[in-house]
C-alpha cells in the first residue's frame, strides 16, 4: 500500500533537513505537527536542488538539474514518484495547492548557478526571486491552508523575509561562494576590493526586508508563527554578529552561530512569543 511508501518519503525529507540544517530543523519542531511534514518536504526538495549545483562537481549538473526538474514535474502529475523526496514533495504541492510557477522560478535560479558568476541588479532580484522569496510562499501555502484571503494579505512579507534570509545567507558565505565556487551574486561589486561601505549598503537592504518581514510574521497563525519567528530571531542573531565584523573578516572567515546558542536562541524566542514581546 501507498501509505508505507509516502511515510518513508516523507522520512527521507524530515531526515534530509536535519542533515543540512539545525538550524531550520529547530524552527519546524516550532510548528503545528500537522505543518512539520510538509515543510520537511518542501526543504527536502529545495535542498536536493541546492546540491545539484553547489556539490555535485564531478557529475554533469545541468542533465542532473534538467532531470531533476522532469521528475519533479512528473511526480507533480502523476502523484507518485520513486524518487522519496519528490514523491512527498508532490504530496505537499497537490494538497496544498502550491502554483506550479513558484516552482520554475524556484528551478530556474537554481539553473542561473550553472552558467552565472556575476550577477546585475536585474538578475540578482531574479535570483532573489527564484531561490529565496517562492520559497516562502510555498511555505505560506501551507500555513494559509488554502485560505487564499490570508495568502495575499502575507504574500509581500513572506517574500520580503526569505529575501533578508538569503542575502544573510549570501554575506556569510560570501568567501566560499566566492573562492570555491566563483560567484558573486551582490551586483556591481568587486569583491577582491570589498570595503565596509559597501558592506553597511547591503546591511541597511537587509534591515530594511527585515522590518517588512516580521509585519507578517505577527500576523500568521498561531500554528506558524513561533516556528517562523524562530528562524527570524536565528537569522537576526545571524546578521548581528556579521554586521559586528569588518569587511575583510567576512571575506576570510564563515561567521557562524554555535549549536549551544541556537538552543539559547529557541527559549528565547518561545518565551517572547508566547508573551506577544516580538
């Protein structure tokens, strides 16, 4: 029966993101239970695609991605893959009714990484677009649960907060993206000069997806609000202890937060929370 195999998917993708990520894996334990599987399922399959096109070096990446993105769609139709992670990503997309154009965008910036190196301002918010912001509104799906009054109403700070997370993610690995794989995403930027001007400009962007972003975090429902506020008050702590480093460090070093203080991080965040203190 069916119902054997879609567990054991949907097992792969919750292992999957413990795997890549404490981080994230702390903000789902935040959820509804009934939320947990499908965002395991969706991170599962972003995270198959991320490897793709950050890992897989010594394969052809760009079949790999193309079938990749045929299977995926296939799945989609057919409701059933062989591939686990697809096969409950699937699941989650056809329940949950995710637009099939957030996922080609999402698939489309994952296949700029395999020609792109540097990025201008129009193809940097494609990027953005693609890789970070359908990616929360895939999970606004799922915390909207087809109510699509509530979807509209926080579709502009999903967005705005999976941009602030991705730049995050851009500035703290700006030396392996950089050094190890050639990329430069932030446009108009020569990062062999990076300078701490150019550094607090990007900062003031962030802070500025930052504020759009938790407006909507304020007004999700109770089932998702303490898990996405926990993976803003992360990614917060985050860009905090980057904006504290000069230019050069960045360059140099990937800034990071200990397990010890995501933990510390959590309570904190829970308690807030529950005291409506965000």
């Amino acid at each position: 029966m069916k119902e054997m195999f879609d567990k054991l998917s949907a097992d792969c993708s919750k292992l999957t993101t413990k795997s890549y990520s404490t981080s994230f894996s702390l903000g789902i334990l935040f959820l509804n239970k009934k939320l947990r599987n499908p965002i395991y399922s969706i991170y599962g399959f972003v995270r198959l695609a991320d490897e793709i096109v950050d890992s897989f070096h010594d394969y052809d990446k760009e079949y790999l991605l193309e079938k990749f993105r045929t299977d995926c769609l296939e799945a989609i139709d057919h409701g059933i893959s062989l591939n686990p992670v697809l096969n409950s990503f699937q699941q989650v997309v056809n329940e949950f009714g995710i637009e099939m154009e957030l996922i080609e965008l999402f698939l489309e910036s994952m296949k700029m990484d395999l020609k792109r190196t540097e990025y201008t301002l129009e193809t940097f918010d494609q990027y953005i677009l693609g890789s970070a912001q359908v990616v929360g509104l895939m999970c606004l799906r799922v915390f909207t649960n087809g109510d699509d009054v509530a979807y509209e109403k926080l579709r502009h700070s999903a967005m705005k907060l999976g941009s602030a997370f991705q730049k995050i993610n851009f500035l703290r690995d700006l030396k392996a993206d950089y050094q190890n794989l050639s990329r430069n995403y932030f446009p108009n930027l020569d990062l062999s000069k990076f300078t701490n001007a150019e550094k607090m400009l990007i900062e003031q962007d962030i802070e500025q997806d930052f504020k759009e972003g938790l407006e909507g975090i304020k007004r999700l429902p109770s089932t998702s609000g303490s898990g996405v506020y926990l993976a803003y008050i992360y990614y917060k702590e985050l860009f905090n202890k980057i904006k504290k480093c000069n230019a050069e460090k960045v360059m140099s070093e990937r800034i990071r937060i200990s397990n010890r203080q995501k933990f510390g991080l959590m309570f904190d965040s829970m308690l807030r929370y529950k005291m409506n203190a965000i």
